[in-house]
C-alpha cells in the first residue's frame, strides 16, 4: 500500500507539474486548470492548453490533473492537484482557463440523486457553492476567469451518455455565475459534437480527441483576442 502511495504521488507530481515550462524571457499571463478534458493529450503537447500556447504564440501554465475534482478532501493528494482549486497557483494572470464538475457528478454520485453534490458545487443561482468561491478568490487577483464546459457525449457506446441532464444542469448553474460578471466567461461545447460522430472523443467515447482539443482551444482564443 506504501509503495501504491509513493507511485500515485509521483504520477500526480509529474502530471501538475506537466507544461510548467515558461521561456526566461516571457512573463505567463495564462493559467489552465481542471480534470482529464483539460490534461487529455498534455503529454504529446496536443492538449486544450498547448492548443491555447501555440494558436496565442505565448506561454500558457497548465496545471490539469486527470481525476481532479471540485469536491476533494484528501489533503495531500488534493494539494498536488486533485482539488482542482489547489491548482491554482498565484502569479500575474491575465486569463485563468477552468475546467471541472464533471468527475463529482460521475464518480461522486453516478449522475443519479446529485442534487446535494450539485449545490455543494454551485447553486442554483450560480452566486455559492466551491466553484462559485474557486472563481471568485481567483477573480480578487484581477483575472478574468474563462470556464468551460464538458464535450457531450456522442450517443454511441458511451458510458457517460447517462449523464447528460445533470450535465446540462451543471453548466446552466456555471453560465448564470459567468453572466453576473463580466470578467468570467463561459464556453459552451453542448453543440461541439454532432449526435452519432465519434471524431471528437477518443477511444473511451469520454475524453477529447486531438480534434476536440484543437476546436476547444479555438473557442477559448476566441474570447482571450476578444
């Protein structure tokens, strides 16, 4: 069980600390945090913040972590970055990229009787709840925060198509927080994915293929060049 420990350590380490790299000319103005759509493909450089890097020509911080949460109370692992808000690291961001919720809702509940889950999350008028808070203490830092939302499934063969109301139900809680200040912003992909087409997931039908990370990425450049 010690050694597990140790091995999970090092990989969560290794994942927070994935594109830290920042060139000793340039001063990062972007930070990425979040679960697994964010992490998907950092390794290969082909992830939704590499995309972010290299359409801006800019340093963009990426400190995703497969499995992350919103909700997480382990407090070591949850300082290496399974909290998602524990990614947060301070420094002079203009742009804060956020994703997260998704895996409270599927792991933590199983999308069924979430309700509690939900408004510990974010209330229904979007103004409490961790992620409610998460933004608001990164927004005292004066940056304006873009959140985005989750790939919907492709209704083929997907684990996670079950999920979809509390999903929609997340987001819609997320776009009323957003709309109350004018420095958050939500990025919607509800209409990314045309129903039956399995070219934006990858194999699990879950995760972000290289072409929906290339496409989340261009929504999000969208709203940084303004």
């Amino acid at each position: 069980m010690k050694s597990l420990f140790i091995k999970l350590s090092a990989i969560l380490l290794f994942l927070a600390g994935c594109g830290e790299y920042v060139p000793r000319d340039q001063s990062p103005r972007i930070l990425a945090m979040g679960d697994s759509m964010m992490a998907w493909h950092a390794g290969t450089d082909q992830g939704i913040a590499d995309g972010v890097e290299q359409m801006l020509q800019e340093p963009v911080i990426d400190r995703s972590v497969v499995g992350a949460r919103i909700i997480y109370h382990l407090p070591i692992t949850g300082a290496m970055g399974l909290n998602i808000s524990k990614q947060y690291v301070p420094g002079n961001w203009e742009w804060v990229i956020i994703n997260g919720g998704g895996n409270d809702l599927w792991l933590g509940c199983g999308c069924s009787r979430c309700d509690n889950r939900m408004n510990r999350m974010i209330s229904a008028d979007g103004q409490q709840g961790e992620i409610a808070r998460m933004v608001r203490d990164i927004r005292r830092g004066g940056a304006q925060v873009i959140y985005v939302g989750y790939l919907r499934s492709p209704g083929v063969g997907s684990i996670i198509e079950h999920c979809r109301d509390e999903g929609n139900e997340l987001e819609s809680r997320i776009n009323l927080m957003a709309k109350a200040d004018p420095g958050v912003h939500f990025v919607s992909l509800q209409d990314l994915v045309p129903y039956g087409d399995r070219s934006f997931h990858g194999g699990d039908r879950i995760h972000p293929s290289k072409k929906a990370t290339d496409a989340i990425a261009r929504r999000i450049v969208r709203i940084i060049n303004g």
